[in-house]
C-alpha cells in the first residue's frame, strides 16, 4: 500500500471511496447481521489509513466517508427511538504516547497545567443501551443504532436479570441510564454447545451473540438466553447530583445498576500505563471480553467545559488494545470451497493459545494475501486474533523457514469437484465454475439457505446437510420441504425402497424428526426478504434482500423483471450498483435456478411485502430539499434519516418540492422556499419528526 505522503490528490479519492465502501459493508456484516468479516484490527487499520488520508486532503472528506458516521443503521422492524442526546462514540488511541497526547490536549483546551484525574473503565465489547426512568421507573429502552436514533427494546433489557426496572435510593425524576449489554464468556460456550447440539449456527463471539440475543423482536428469545450489563453513563436528567464520575458510579450502584469492579481512578500517565497494562495482562481471564480502557476526565464541571467534537466527547477517549499473538507453525493449506464457489485458502496451524483461545485455524483470504506475504506450509508463523472474528497471519519468520520449503501453488481446479477455477479480471477471489453440480457449493447453499437470517429452520444443522447431501436425501433447497411425504411410507407404498425412515438414523428418534418436520412446516409461508436472502444470490445480503423486496413488493414480480435480463430498473434503487445488479441478474438466467425457485414456490408461500416503517409519517411520500448547515446530523444522516421517514430528498427547490429543511447560513434555496410558498422547517422540526 501506498504511503500517504505519496498519495496524489486523485488516488487519495479513489482510495477515500474504496474505504468508504469497505467499511460501510463491514458495518452492515458487524451491526446488522451480527456476522463480522474484518477483524477488529483490520477495521481499525483501515478507519486510521481514512483519517490520516482525510487528515492530508480535507476537501476530499466524503459525506459517507467513516469520520462521518456514528454506528449501525437502524434496523426497520423494531419501533424507533430517538435519542434526546445523541449516544456519541469514542475517538480511538492505540499506544499510550498518543494518550498522552490526549491528556495534553484536555490540558490545552482547559488552559491548565494542573494534574486532571481521569476514570480509567475497562471498554466493555458488547452493545451499548439506553434505559429511561421517569419517577424511579424504568419506561424506555433502545440501542444506540445510528446514535440519533435507536430502537425500542424496553421489553427485552426487563428480560435481563440484573437490570433493575425500579431505582433503589433516592434519584432525579427523569433519568436516562447508559451502558453495556454483554454476554458473559462462560454464557457464550454454554449457548453454543446447545446450539450445536441442537445442529443450528454457532455465534462467532460473545458480542455478536449478545447483539443476536438483545436485538430480537420476541423478547422471549432474549429472556432465554443470559444477558449482562454494565452501566457507565448517562443522557438525560432532571437534576444531575453527582460532580465527578466516581461519584456517578457510587450513585449507579445505589439505584442498583451493576458496574464494573474494575473501573479505576488513575492521577497520572503513569497509573494510566500500569492500569492498562495490568487489564491487558489479566484480561483473558476474566468472564467478559474487553476490547481496551476507556479515560474519562473525573470531574464533570471540566467535562462540560471540555465539551463535544462532532461526534465524540473532547473529556474521554478509547484506548484499543494491540490485537492478541502468537507464533506457530503452519501444518498444511487447504482450500474451501464456499457457497458462490470461491475458493478460501485456510491454514491448519499447530495449535496455539492465543489471549485464553486455542487457534488452530487461520483464514489466508485469497491467493494474492498468500503471494503478498509469502506463506509457505511449514513455515513459522506469527498469527493474530483481534478479540473476535477468525485469526489471521502477521507474517513469516522467513529466518526460520525451512530449506526445502516450495511456494505454494493456488489451484485452478476446484479441490471438491475438479471444475475450472478461474478468476475474474477485476476479483481477489477464484472460483469454481461447477456451479451447483459442485458438492461444496450445492451444500453451502442448502447451510445459507436455512440459516439464521434466511429459513432459520432449527434442527437442520451443517453436519445434517452434509449427511442428507452425502446420502441423496437432500440434493437443493426444495428438497427440504419434500423431506417429510418422502418420509412417509404410506405415500410410497409401491416403492418401500425410497421410503427415508430417518427416525431410524442412529441419534434420531420419533420425536427428533417430528420437531423436524413441524421446524419446516412452521416456515411454509416467509416473508419476502428473507425469502430472497435465502436463495443465496452472489452479494446480496439481508439489507439488499429488504431494498429489493420493498422496491418490488411481490416476489413474482421481482423475478419477472429479473428474467428479462434488465439491469437498468436494478441500478435505480439506492443501495443497488451495477455490479450487484449484474449478479442478481445472472442469478435468475441460470435454469436450475429458476427451477429451484419453482419448485420452491410449490412448498412455500412469499408473503406480498409491506413496508409499514414509514407509513404514519408526515414526510411519507414527500419531496424534501435540504439547505445550510445542519448542526446535528451531516448531510448524509439527514439524508438517510428523510429516506427512512418515507421521503423523497432531491437536491434543488421547484415546485414539486413539499418541505425545505433549512440549517444555518441557508441561502437562495431558503430565498426561493420562501418565494414558491413552500413549507419550511428547522432543524429541530425535522429532528422532532425523527
Ligand atoms: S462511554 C460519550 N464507557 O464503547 C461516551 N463506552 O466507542 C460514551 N463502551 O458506544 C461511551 N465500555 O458501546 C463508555 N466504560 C465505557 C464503555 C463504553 C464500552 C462502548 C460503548 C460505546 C463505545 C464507544
């Protein structure tokens, strides 16, 4: 990569673009779908290369670009909550002299050379909440979503059981209590292994597990799996009696509020250095995942002084802990075949303790990460795993390499079928072109098929996929809802032999099989995104799924279109680019697609989608102009915030405009508004609408 001082002004553009994409598909994998692909260091990398890049070309700032954004979209099936004050995030510092630096810049800022004490709190690595009290009483929940708005899980933080609904002592009349929402470590292993034994998805980490547990729209599902808290903040209140954050934690544990044992006063960069190096080197053992030590100025009367950036506070900072190594041996390479046919390289390691993890697996991307960094079998090895997702190799310790150690030649033949590999101009990955004549691919499908976001049919768990595919029972997607007649022997009675008796498999029982089939049953009618989701289209997630069932409203009508091969009406809709576009055409051109599909439409009903999220919104279906400087939201959150209410946002003032929503130094937009008769609002109009 390019370093920065010799980046030209029209590479830094492409390159801005490039992370801008990068990063907002990671979020919607982090936030939305609770199924991270970048490590955490990764995503770090790849915020700092933005902002140093942005640091050297302010004028190419993108209005989406990373700086600009607080957190996760607001998902659309929950009630919106908007937030009175903002859930803000934390700036990030890496080494402790750049927390020095920030201590230094509280100090100019407050023009003092005095000592600042600063509250060091271990940063927990869950979801943040927001919990409302009115006279004691606990009466709103949310998430932090886009930190403007969030959404309404009241019923599912009463399910947790250390979260107090009514306040102990003495406390203001209103309230609003922030915090953490996290799973406990020994609480993740205990739910995966029911998972596994119950054949559905492992959860990738105790966060995502925790994020899957909170943000369910049955708080029953919440209630059953255990989730902690921590509180360490607060947004609005009627009357704030505490003068510094100690204080504010002894009244927390007052009201009844857990927090954490270790948040930890520290006079000076000294004690700010050994308390994170003592958190760094205890962490692994403790029953929660932190991700490193958040510095809060002690004293609220200087916190207030201190004040805001845009989007983070100038009195606390996060400082993110290195990502976790060791050194090990690669022991072989192996190659995955996944569900669109590319082809993953993956290293078996000698097993490794990583930060309190046995790693024996590392994923080496794709065939250039190999090249790149040159990673032979036998090699030694320095792996990384950044708290969560799947680890990673730093680097060669060539010096150790063995003397007979040969490159490693990527395949151009699919390991699992023996199909052509090959690789598009413009891709990283290869891929199998056995399409689903390919074992691995036709079995990935069926696993994405019935996985979480998509079927979500418990009891068909991987391991049963493979089996049933292995053995002919199940060879696609529609061969699943078949499973239960074929099972049957009265409807076969001329033919005993295809009768499947799975009650008979070892393991299995009447019971096993029932629950089974009544799990299929119960997904005979699905709605429309998740039905799209399910059939597994090359880059088509769950919110590309939404976008094209709202766009369409009936599947059938969807596939119409899609099978007269036009791209065109595909690119109209926002969220939709022309390589996407191509894919999902591509997919319905494929026969044994379309007759999947068909066969599908026989066992299942798509429910017609409708999109209630906007509806009983006054800017629904309105055409709205923003002019001037908005004071809290950029541009594009406004934007997006519009699209959500159901609105049209165009970029001039005409007749057609409905509402023109003016921030500061608004100029001849706001003069021609004015001139047409148009209705005007302010900022805070349009924030109240939100
Ligand atoms: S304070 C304005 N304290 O980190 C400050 N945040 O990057 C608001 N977090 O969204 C946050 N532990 O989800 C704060 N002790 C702690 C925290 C903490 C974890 C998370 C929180 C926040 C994110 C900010």
């Amino acid at each position: 990569m390019k370093d920065i001082k010799d980046l030209s002004a029209a590479e830094a553009a492409a390159e801005l673009e490039r992370i801008a994409a990068e990063m907002s598909k990671a979020d919607i994998a982090y936030y939305q779908k609770d199924n991270p692909y970048l490590t955490d260091s990764q995503y770090d990398e790849l915020k700092r290369r933005n902002e140093e890049i942005e640091k050297r070309f302010p004028r190419l700032i993108r209005s989406d670009s990373p700086s600009q954004k607080i957190g996760a979209p607001v998902l659309s099936a929950f009630k919106k909550v908007p937030h009175r004050f903002p859930m803000l995030s934390l700036g990030d510092v890496f080494s402790i002299d750049e927390v020095e630096d920030f201590v230094m810049s509280v100090k100019r800022f407050l023009n003092t050379s005095e000592n600042i004490v600063f509250m060091a709190e271990p940063k927990i690595d869950g979801l943040s909440f927001s919990a409302r009290y009115e006279n004691g009483i606990f009466v709103l929940g949310a998430t932090r979503g886009d930190g403007i708005t969030g959404e309404d899980i009241t019923e599912n933080l009463k399910t947790i059981k250390e979260f107090p609904q009514r306040l102990n002592g003495i406390f203001p009349d209103v309230l609003e209590v922030r915090g953490e929402v996290y799973m406990k470590k020994s609480d993740f292993f205990a739910l995966n292994k029911k998972y596994e034994a119950e054949g559905k998805k492992n959860f990738a980490n105790p966060r995502n597990a925790a994020a899957g547990s909170l943000r369910q729209l049955d708080p029953k599902i919440t209630a059953e799996r255990n989730l902690s808290i921590f509180a360490y903040t607060w947004g609005e209140v009627s009357e704030r009696v505490w003068n510094s954050q100690a204080d504010f934690f002894n009244h927390l544990r007052e009201w009844g509020f857990p927090t954490n044992p270790l948040n930890n006063l520290c006079a000076d960069i000294r004690e700010i250095e050994n308390n994170f190096q003592h958190l760094m080197e205890t962490r692994a053992a403790l029953d929660y995942d932190i991700d490193g030590v958040v510095y809060k100025v002690n004293d609220i009367a200087l916190q207030e002084r201190l004040g805001f950036l845009t989007r983070t506070p100038r009195w606390a900072v996060a400082h993110k802990f290195p990502a976790e190594q060791a050194v090990t041996a690669i022991n072989n390479i192996r190659i995955q075949v996944g569900r669109t046919g590319a082809l993953t390289p993956v290293a078996d390691l000698e097993p490794v303790n990583v930060g309190g993890v046995i790693v024996s697996h590392a994923t080496l991307h794709n065939e250039d990460e190999i090249k790149r960094k040159d990673i032979r079998i036998g090699d030694s090895v320095i792996i990384q795993r950044a708290g969560d997702v799947i680890p990673q190799v730093v680097r060669v310790l060539t010096d150790k390499r063995p003397a007979d150690s040969k490159e490693f030649i990527f395949p151009d033949k699919c390991p699992v079928c023996g199909a052509h590999a090959i690789r598009e101009e413009d891709e990283a990955v290869r891929r199998c072109t056995g399409g689903l004549s390919c074992p691995a691919q036709a079995k990935e499908r069926i696993i994405h098929f019935v996985s979480r976001e998509g079927f979500d049919i418990a009891g068909l768990g991987s391991s049963i996929i493979e089996d049933f595919y292995n053995e002919g029972i199940l060879h696609n997607p529609a061969d699943i809802f078949t499973l239960e007649e074929r099972n049957d022997g009265s409807l076969f009675a001329h033919q005993k032999s295809s009768v499947l008796h799975l009650e008979q498999r070892e393991g299995w029982g009447k019971k096993s099989v029932e629950n089974l089939f009544k799990a299929i049953n119960a997904k005979r009618t699905i709605s429309m995104p998740r039905f799209i989701y399910a059939l597994g289209i090359r880059q088509v997630g769950t919110a590309t799924a939404r976008l094209l069932a709202k766009h369409y409203g009936r599947f059938e009508k969807f596939m119409t279109e899609m099978k007269n091969k036009e791209t065109g009406p595909l690119v109209t809709i926002d969220g939709i680019g022309p390589s996407m576009a191509t894919d999902i055409v591509e997919f319905f051109q494929e026969e044994h697609n379309l007759n999947i599909i068909e066969r599908l439409l026989k066992e299942v009903r798509v429910e017609e989608f409708i999109d209630d999220s906007a509806a009983d919104s006054p800017l629904s279906g309105k055409t709205v102009v923003f002019t001037g400087t908005l004071q809290n939201l950029t541009r594009s959150e406004a934007k997006a915030a519009a699209l959500k209410l159901g609105a049209k946002v165009a970029g001039s003032v005409s007749a057609k405009t409905d509402f023109v929503i003016i921030g500061a130094d608004a100029g001849s937009k706001a003069a021609k508004a004015r001139e047409l008769g148009i209705n005007i609002l302010s900022e805070e109009d349009f924030l109240s609408m939100m």
